[in-house]
C-alpha cells in the first residue's frame, strides 16, 4: 500500500485536490470507540487529508479517527498509503470537538481532555 517512490517522495501529491501545508503538531490516532489510542504527529494537512507520522510498530486500523489536539478536530480517517512510520491519510469527515460532536463520538471529548492537560 505503498504510495513513495524510491526516494521516498510521496507520488500521490499530483492527485490530490487540496495543496497540503506543513504543520508538525501533536494529535492521536483513536480507535475501538476510545478503548485504544496513541500519539502521532500531523506532518502537514489539508482539507481533505493527512500526512502523518506514527510510533514504530503502530498501524492505524480501519475505522480511526485523528485527533487534531490543537485545533481540537475530529476526522475519520482511511489508510491511502502507508510506509515505515508515516501514512497518508484521506479524511472522510470531520467534526469541532465541543458541544457539537455527535453523540456516538462524544468519547472523543475525554481523549481530547486527557491531551489538551498535557
């Protein structure tokens, strides 16, 4: 599920419709509707996707959702390519972490708690 040529420059960057910008900040992958999370790091994002940087020997399973802690954000994410310990990632929806979050994802504001007071 390879989407990097040899040099390991990301090939898909010609079929994306948004321009990704780079924003290096602290998130989570969450999955398992809260029962299992773990730190990553937002590489850079764009309205539509993610690239994103994970602890060795994390994968991220189907059904995760990325939690932007900085902005506070939610997206429900799939795998479009994954490599070592980076993965791109296609945003399939996104919801504020506040009073707003549907109530089979309100799990997300105590995960987002538990960061934000780091």
């Amino acid at each position: 599920m390879s989407g990097m040529d040899e040099g390991g420059e990301d090939i898909g960057r010609a079929r994306r419709r948004d321009a990704r910008a780079g924003v290096l900040r602290s998130a989570a992958i969450v999955h398992g509707g809260g029962a299992q999370y773990f730190d990553c790091t937002i590489l850079d994002m764009s309205s539509t996707g993610a690239r994103v940087r994970l602890p060795r020997s994390r994968t991220i399973p189907p059904g995760a959702v990325l939690l932007d802690v900085r902005n506070r954000m939610a997206h429900k994410v799939i795998v479009v390519w994954a490599t070592g310990v980076k993965a791109g990632l296609r945003i399939v929806e996104s919801h504020p972490v506040d009073s707003t979050l549907p109530d089979p994802l309100r799990y997300l504001s105590r995960i987002w708690l538990a960061y934000a007071g780091r």
